[in-house]
C-alpha cells in the first residue's frame, strides 16, 4: 500500500542541522494495522505527517499504490487523519461532525446521509447523533473523530497517538475497539504511538524507532520475543541485561556464561565465538528457587506486588540485578520474603544474546 524509500528530513543548516529521519525506508501493506512505536522525538510523528503531506522529506520517495504521493497536496492524497486532539466542531451535532468532511467534497446528500447512518452504526454512536460533541465524554468524541475520518473511505487512515488523552480503562477498551474497526474496515491503519502495550496489543507489524531511524520492524511476537539490538529490548517491556562471556556459536544458539561460572544455552544473532556482551532475558521467564538450585545467586532486596503478579527484586554481587516475576495464583503463599538469599534459575533458549 505505502512504500516509504530512504526518506529524509532534516531542520536547520551546519552546526544546528537535525535529522529528524534519517535514511528511513519501509514497506506498510494493504489492509494491516502498522505501528510506528519509539520515544518522544524518535521521528514517529514527522513520518506520519511526511506520508500526510504536511511535512515535505528532505529526501526519498513515497508511493501508494504505484502513485508518487509526493506531487500531492495533503488534500488529494487518499489518506485521513486523527489527530491526538481529535479536532471535532463542539458546536456541531455528532451528526454534522462526521457528515462535514463529506460536505467539503461534495456528495450527494442522499449519499452523505447513508454513510453517516453507517459510520456511526460502526462505532456504535447511533443514540447519540443529535447530541453535540461538547456534551459527549473523551471516548465518544474519539469514536466520533474516527468515524468522521472513516466516512469519506480513505485507502489509509493516520492515527496519531489518538489514544493518550483517554483514562486508563477507556484507553484499554478503545485499544480492541480501534483493531476491530480496523478489522471490519480493511482499511490500512498507520497507528502513531510511544506506548508499548497499545504497539503490542493492536498491530500486525510495528516498526520501533529511535534516533530518526527505525531499528526493527516485525511482528508484536518478533519484536518482544527476539529484539535485534539493545535499545528494543529495552524499550519494549521489561528486560533484564545479564553479562556474559560468549563460547561456541551453533546456528542460532550460543552457549554463554553468567557471572556466577554456570553455563547456558541462550539464542543468539552473532557470528563466531568468544568475548563478552549481553544476555537479554524478560521477568516473566525467571523464577526464584532455593539458593543452591539456580543458576545465579543473590539478594533478595525488594518485592513489589502487583495485583496480577508479583516483582521480586535480586541483587548479584555489587552491580547486577535481575527482577523476576510471578503470577500470583488463587492460594499462593510468597515462598520467600526480602532479605532472604535466593536462587535465580531460567530454562535454556529464553534468553537473546545482544552485542554491546
């Protein structure tokens, strides 16, 4: 649907020249939910408005579907957006709202009237089209902007950070609300976000990015189970970072050793063997045992409960720590408690080995 080729933009000349994308080329395919994830200034955004056509690249292409997208203004691409402040008309029905995009081009009256009827049936705000958008909560206002964006049946709908302003419940509820619409439009959705759960929980592909570049593209499993580098195993949930000598290099395995002597076999994207770096492993796939049955031994230093589960902090030796967490299933009793010395052991293969 989109092919974004080496696309630049940098601000400024000389010394105070910044490269807000660097060299940025990626693939978005029709009918997918496509996120790109990083942390505030990454170059998420400035991509957005780039295939938007409120922001001309310093260098690159864009086409979709075989058209240069460039050569357009923002007003003839096929493509809407929703911005994070929704920007509806709080003197306007819910009605007018969505009907005005579709006033702007021209259509039929009959024709606007049917696919308002439609697109307020899609995100369920039927009862509430007479009722202007001022009197209607952060959650229906955001429905009503996607619909409003939706009417006109753009090939691709901008999403940028649409979510940030909602309550934690409504955000989570709008979460499987935004894949459904997506689902039953197929339009393709480019979803603009820093939150690691919203990237994780809605997309077909995420491109994280970081720096003006994108690090790594894949899928929510790929991305979280088998990060290429450091900074997305970092930004993408928690993450322990163990040192580790390298040994023999087979295929996609490596077996490495900790700092407490013991081996392990771990995965691995290297060539060759030998030297130190990191060894990558989530909470989730730890647990703590009697101190003489892990594979590291520490400190048990501080115990944070959680509802659904709960964080035990280790301390191994002076500089390294490692959190495990544990489910908190009905009628389990804490097995240890802070201060006590305990085992931390890991089965082979959960862990990725990460180049320094």
């Amino acid at each position: 649907m989109i092919e974004i080729d080496k696309v630049s933009k940098a601000y400024g000349a000389g010394k105070s020249r910044f490269m807000a994308l660097n060299d940025v080329s990626v693939t978005i395919r029709k009918n997918e939910f496509f996120t790109l994830l990083g942390p505030s200034g990454c170059g998420k955004t400035t991509l957005l408005r780039v295939i938007a056509g409120f922001v001309d690249p310093t260098e690159g292409s864009v086409t979709m579907d075989g058209q240069d997208l460039l050569v357009l203004p923002p007003h003839r691409r096929p493509v809407n957006t929703v911005f994070q402040s929704y920007a509806l008309f709080p003197h306007l029905t819910v009605r007018q709202n969505i009907a005005f995009g579709l006033e702007m081009l021209g259509k039929p009256k009959a024709e606007i009237a049917q696919t308002v009827d439609e697109m307020m049936a899609l995100v369920q705000m039927t009862a509430m089209a007479d009722r202007q958008t001022g009197q209607i909560s952060g959650g229906q206002q955001q429905r009503v902007a996607l619909a409003r964006a939706l009417a006109p049946k753009p090939k691709v709908l901008l999403l940028d950070e649409p979510l940030s302003a909602l309550d934690f419940k409504l955000r989570k509820d709008m979460q499987i609300e935004l894949k459904r619409l997506q689902t039953e439009t197929g339009i393709t959705f480019v979803f603009v976000t820093h939150d690691q759960e919203e990237a994780l929980t809605m997309s077909d592909r995420i491109a994280v990015m970081s720096a003006g570049s994108i690090r790594q593209i894949g899928s929510p499993h790929d991305i979280y189970e088998q990060p290429a580098e450091r900074f997305v195993a970092d930004f993408i949930g928690d993450t322990n970072f163990l040192p580790v000598q390298v040994g023999t290099v087979q295929g996609d395995m490596a077996e490495v050793t900790l700092s407490s002597g013991k081996t392990v076999a771990a995965r691995a994207v290297l060539g060759g063997q030998g030297g130190g770096t990191t060894l990558a492993i989530r909470p989730e796939h730890t647990r703590l045992v009697p101190p003489d049955q892990g594979l590291l031994q520490g400190r048990l230093e501080n115990v944070v409960y959680f509802g659904t589960d709960t964080h035990y902090h280790v301390a191994i030796g002076k500089d390294e720590t490692i959190v495990t967490r544990a489910q908190n299933l009905p009628g389990s009793v804490a097995q240890f408690k802070t201060g006590d010395t305990v085992g931390v052991d890991f089965p082979a293969g959960v862990g990725q080995v990460l180049k320094d």
